[in-house]
C-alpha cells in the first residue's frame, strides 16, 4: 500500500481498519514498448501509487465497433493462395498490417462481411467523494486531487519543442484480508468482479473543491474538508478476451506479446 500523503485515509486514522475495499490507482511513464504497457509492469515500475476507499461510483463501458461490408478477404494469408489471387494476397496483407498499427483488429472466418472498427476501447469513469475528520485527512484528500489534476497533462522537457507523453495509468480493488501473522502481506489484489482494467491513459479530471454547501475549512492553509473527484481513463488497446479455455479473463495485445 502506498503511503501519506497518498492514502486516505491515512495509516493514522482511526477509521482505517473500517474500509473493507479500496481502490489504487497506478501512475508510470508512458512508453510505446508492449512490454512496459502490461499491468505487471506498471505495478513494477509506478512513480506514484494512491489508494482510496472503493469510489462511489465505478463505471466500465464495455463495447465493440463493426464496419460492415469490409473489403479484407484473409482467406490468401491464412492459406498462402497464390497464383491468380496474389493481387489479392498483397492487398489483404497489406490492410492486415494497417488494422494492427491503428489499433483495430480483423476477424477471422469473417470475409467481405464485417471487420473491427480501430479504437473500440473500454472506458472507466469514475465518482469519488473523500470527506475529511481531522486536518491530516483533508491534507492527505488534497495531496490526491493535486496528483490527479497534475498526471493528466504531457511532461515538460527542456526542449521546448516536444513533450512527454502524459503517463500510463493502472487500478485494481484491493480487498482487507484479515491476517495473525504480521509478517503476511494484509491485502490480497481482486481483478474478476471489478472488469479487469487494462492499462489506461487519463483523459479528465473534474475536481469541485466545495461539494457541500459552505464546506469549512480546515488547518492554517484552510484546506478544503471535502472533496470531490470525477475521473475518465482510456484503456491504451481494445479488450481482448483470452478465450474459450479461460472465458472471464481480459487481456490486451501488448500482454501477449510480452
């Protein structure tokens, strides 16, 4: 688990003991490299990690675009046809390797009917209320809402005419296990029920600094008691399910490659 001041509450708080699921999320650099856009490596190799009580509303919008009467017929590739359909090979080769640098993906067994549309891509919203009893949390709630606000934007270089990509984001419920023995990690890491998220870039951050009517404040910066946090992520490639062998699990083009 992360740390102060990106947890809340923090380890301090005497409340907690009392939060059955939480959510973390994963913040690392960006990189075009499939096998540093895996879930693992994020994990690995995050710069910064935030965890907060399981959101008020997690939101995953699952979906698949089809162009109908597609022109690809993969029947040259899958059977090396040559001879009078060669033109046809080059051709079907051709967009084949156009549909996987987009991002689309060709159906197989599918000919001159339909074939995926580019940029079918899950997206996750999320609604998250933090509500602070004692200074330190209201700090803690800020310190996440900052991080939040400031991982959205592409990185500054000292040449000013390029940028970092914005970084590649990760999150998954983390369920308290209870445990007699302190030397057992007490949080156990859930991927099945919550939809698997796959790695993500951030697209919006939404922060109202005063979701209560005459919200106080709190400390000598006066700090905001409450908070709350409207998130949408992007996963990076389309859903892949890994099949009929292990029909619940998601995975995505650059997990099976690594």
């Amino acid at each position: 688990m992360s740390i102060f001041p990106f947890q809340f509450p923090p380890n301090t708080s005497p409340f907690v003991n009392d939060i059955p699921v939480w959510m973390q999320f994963y913040c690392a650099n960006y990189s075009t490299f499939a096998a540093n856009r895996t879930r693992d490596y994020i994990r690995r190799s995050a710069y910064l990690k935030m965890s907060i009580p399981y959101p008020q509303q997690h939101n995953t919008l699952n979906s698949q675009n089809y162009q109908a009467g597609g022109s690809l017929n993969v029947r040259a590739i899958e059977k090396g046809i040559l001879g009078n359909l060669i033109g046809e090979q080059i051709a079907a080769t051709a967009e084949l390797a156009s549909s996987f640098f987009s991002g689309g993906g060709v159906l197989r067994f599918d000919h001159f009917e339909s074939i995926l549309s580019p940029g079918a891509r899950r997206t996750h919203t999320f609604n998250i209320n933090l509500v602070a009893k004692t200074e330190e949390e209201a700090y803690c709630a800020n310190a996440i809402a900052l991080a939040f606000q400031a991982n959205v934007f592409p990185v500054v270089t000292n040449n000013y005419l390029t940028m970092r990509h914005p970084p590649l984001w990760l999150f998954e419920t983390l369920i308290t296990a209870p445990q007699t023995d302190s030397s057992i990690n007490p949080w156990i890491v859930k991927t099945m029920w919550d939809g698997q998220p796959l790695a993500c870039v951030l697209r919006t951050v939404d922060i109202n600094r005063s979701p209560i009517l005459n919200t106080p404040f709190m400390g000598s910066n006066s700090i905001p008691l409450a908070l709350n946090i409207k998130l949408s992520f992007i996963e990076l490639e389309p859903a892949l399910s890994v099949g009929i062998d292990d029909n619940t699990n998601i995975t995505s083009r650059s997990e099976r490659l690594a």
